[in-house]
C-alpha cells in the first residue's frame, strides 16, 4: 500500500510538473524521470483515472463558465465593480485577456487521458469492466475537452500521445478544427464500445453521460457545421438511449438539483464533484454579497448569513437575464437561481446569484455545491429542438412542456405551432432552466441567435472568427510554432 502510495503521489507530481509547459503548448521535459513505474497494476490505472477527473475538474470548474456564459449577455459587473471580465461581457477580447484564453490546463487534462490509453491496455485486471471503464473515461474526457477545444478557439493542436519524458522539445502548430471533430466523434464511439453498462457514479462518465455528449457534438455539428440530417439523426439515437436509462429522470423539486445534501440526485447524468476537506472551488464565491459591502443592522446581517462571502461580488446576473427569470412569477427557477432582497430601513438593495453557493458554517463558506455538465432536463430540451428541426412542432412541444410544467406547476404552457416561434420559446427556457450554469453562449449560437440576441454582437456578423476565442499572448511567445486565432490580435 504504502509502495503504490507513493506512485500515485509521483505520478500527480510529474503531471503537475508538466503543467506549465503544456501551459503554452511548448512541451519541453528534460527530466529523465518517467512514470513507465507507476503503471503496474489495476491499482495505479485507478489512481489514474481519478488523478484524471482531478484535473478535469480543475480545468472545467471556471472555464465552464467563462466560455459558457460571460460572452453572452448574461453577466455583468457585481457590486465590487472590478470590471475584470468587460473584455468578455462586451466581446471585445484580444490576447491581452487571461480569463478563458490559456489552453493549458485544457490539454494537461487531455495528457492525462492519453497516458491512460497509453498504458492501462498492458495491465492486467482481475475483472476487464473496471478496465474498460478507465479505458472509456479517458476516450471521453479527451472527447469532452478536444470538443470544447474545437468550439473555444477552432485549429488547435491535436495530441494523442501521452509525454512523460523526452530529450526533445515538442512545439505543436494548430491542426484544422474539422480533424478535431472527427477526433471528437471517433472518441466517442469508443467510450460507448468500451463503457459498463453497470458504471452508475455520475461524478465520471456513465454510458448515459458518453450519450449526452454524442447528442451535443452532433446537434452541433448538425446546427453550425452542416452535418446534415446524419447528424441530427446520431444526436436522436444517443438521446433515446439516455431515456432508457431507469436512474434519471426530471425530478419534481427544481431546488432540490442544487441541494447540497441531495447530490447525485435523478436529475444529474454528469457533474464536476466538491467537498469540504477534499476539493472546494466553482465560481460562486464572487456572485454572493461580501460581508464588508453588506450595510444593514446585526439582526439582518444574521438572517441573510447564508449569502456572505469572503470574495467581493464581481459578478452578477445582467439586467435582461434578470428581467426574464422574473417574467413569469409562477417559475419557481427564479429564487433558486437568483435572489433579490432591499432592506426598507437602510434603503439599499441586495442582488446575488444563489446558485452553487455551497454552505455556510463555522463563520465561513465552503464551496462544496457540485458544477453539472449535464442534467436530464437538457436531454428532454435537446430532444424538443431536434423535433423541431424536423418539423414536428407538436411532437417538440411535449418535451418542452415537461420542462416548462416543472416550473410554472401548469400543463401545456406553451401551445406555439410554428418553427420560430418555437425556438424563441426554445431558447428561453435554455436561459431560465440553465441560468449561471455555462450553457447561453452554445445555445445563442446553435440556435442562430448570437448576431440578433446578444447586444455587444448585434451587426457583426462579417467579422472574422467573432464566435471564437483569442489565445493568451504567452502561448505565442513560449512556442513559435502556435499562431494567433485569425481576426484577433
């Protein structure tokens, strides 16, 4: 024991010590230490397999967000001001920005999964599931981050090799972005040829999980690539298989989703995993009130406890995101997600994003509420767009009404029967249901609505490679090899 121990705390070591190279994609390991060791026995592919989700999880727990959601309208600065992310609110991002713009982490996470593939193949294992389990998380969680990596920044660097050591510097240009999608699916198959179908932890992928990313990459590719009705069709058939699965399902309480003493509940197929005294973290400590800026009397201090924080509040929900989780005041979204109170004796208002905001104790917050990547209620909302996309409107509007009926508590709250109409109503509930969750800015664009929806883009259509992400200045620097994304600078 203490032997493998020791192995795994080399193996999280060199792989930490890999970090700042691959940092900025210039690979430089001069060290003759390897960890052609520490890959022995099934105990080490498990210790790799976790190590592995460590480092998803860091790499996904702010870039979710900062790719998912600031560019899209809806944030804005909080009460500390800071103005920290304005190039990303406004899209007006260059490689001066460090918010969202550095790879690096991206493809640690994906050297991780490589070394997997590399070596668990020649261990040994008393029951070949648990390998193919390893096995088929590391083809997804390269799947998921070469996805991601795609639709951040387009041509990127595409590696399939697992580093260790080397006497030679490797310094990668970036490959067509089509290569990366055809990695992406072939990944995925593979993760579905190789996963259990008895792996039931929703903290790594699932068969279910591999499912939501085939229905994702391929609505996608069917939306902004031209993948054509083969696409839609493969996004279908991945969603089908989700529905057969009897452990999830809409649950009846939206609350009880973010409930931190109901993890793992129905509702989630796949989720970034925190707890105090093991791994705390997110993005919800600057959306909450600060004590220092919260100005009213001891007694209310004392109510509204359960809102402070040791951060300043940098960030907040946008005025026109706000204004739609309050159109309707039957939704019983809004006060899970956002929270809006004015003390009438000192005159000031309070707003904070209630989402993920862990726990209070002790005099201080643990950032302990998991981060889903996804939820059952995006399979039913994936489902109603591709129903809609062929033309059966009626067909789509059930599955936008099972989502819709758990919020406002009525049956049939939406009756439109055109195409149009029905993806403005589509896209509504995309913002509501997934409010703070890193999903706006991939469904204003798969849905068409990134020049007419978000105001900083409105009319820029013609510029090149708006949708896309600047790399930070200091990948260029560090490797000769690696240009600029083409329109910025």
């Amino acid at each position: 024991m203490k032997k493998r121990l020791i192995k795994l705390v080399l193996l999280v070591w060199v792989s930490a010590g890999m970090t700042s190279c691959l940092d900025d994609m210039d690979i430089t390991q001069k060290s003759k230490i390897t960890t052609s060791n520490m890959w022995l026995d099934e105990g080490d592919a498990t210790g790799a397999l976790y190590g592995m989700y460590h480092q998803f999880r860091s790499t996904f727990q702010t870039a979710m967000i900062y790719w998912g959601d600031y560019r899209a309208g809806t944030f804005t600065n909080g009460a500390g001001g800071s103005g920290s992310a304005d190039k990303m609110f406004k899209n007006e991002l260059d490689s001066s920005e460090t918010k969202g713009t550095n790879w690096g982490s991206c493809y640690t996470t994906i050297n991780n999964a490589n070394l997997i593939l590399r070596h668990v193949p020649e261990i040994r294992f008393s029951d070949e599931s648990q390998k193919n389990l390893i096995l088929a998380n590391a083809y997804f969680v390269r799947a998921y981050t070469y996805y991601n990596i795609a639709r951040v920044w387009g041509d990127a660097p595409l590696l399939l090799t697992g580093f260790e050591s080397s006497d030679n510097d490797l310094q990668p240009s970036r490959s067509d972005v089509s290569l990366i999608y055809e990695r992406v699916g072939k990944d995925i198959e593979e993760a579905l040829r190789l996963m259990p179908a008895s792996a039931t932890d929703c903290t790594i992928a699932t068969r279910s999980a591999v499912q939501m990313l085939k229905a994702d990459y391929n609505l996608w590719l069917y939306q902004t690539r031209n993948g054509g009705e083969n696409a839609l069709l493969a996004a279908d058939e991945a969603l089908t298989e989700v529905f057969k699965d009897s452990r999830l399902e809409l649950i009846d309480s939206y609350a009880d989703i973010f409930d931190i003493s109901k993890k793992n509940n129905a509702e989630i197929i796949l989720t970034l995993h925190f707890a105090q005294g093991e791994y705390e973290g997110g993005y919800a400590s600057t959306y909450l009130i600060p004590l220092t800026r919260f100005y009213s009397a001891s007694e209310h201090i004392e109510t509204h406890v359960k809102l402070m924080t040791a951060d300043d509040q940098r960030f907040i929900f946008s005025p026109s995101l706000v204004d739609l989780l309050y159109e309707d005041e039957r939704d019983s979204r809004t006060p899970v997600s956002y929270g809006d109170w004015t003390d009438e004796e000192e005159g000031y208002r309070y707003t904070w994003v209630n989402k993920f905001a862990g726990k209070w104790a002790d005099n201080q917050r643990y950032f302990i509420s998991d981060l889903p990547l996804y939820r059952y209620a995006e399979a039913l909302l994936f489902k109603a767009e591709i129903e809609n996309e062929r033309g059966n409107t009626s067909e789509a509007l059930i599955y936008l009404n099972r989502v819709a009926k758990r919020a406002y508590g009525i049956d049939n709250y939406y009756t439109i029967s055109d195409y149009y109409g029905f993806k403005e109503a589509l896209m509504t509930e995309y913002l509501k249901e997934f409010a703070g969750e890193g999903k706006s800015w991939w469904n204003y664009i798969r849905l068409g609505y990134a020049f007419t929806h978000i105001e900083s883009l409105r009319g820029r259509q013609n510029e090149t490679n708006i949708l896309l992400w600047p790399i930070t200045a200091a990948c260029m620097s560090e490797n000769p090899n690696i240009r600029q994304t083409v329109g910025y600078n």
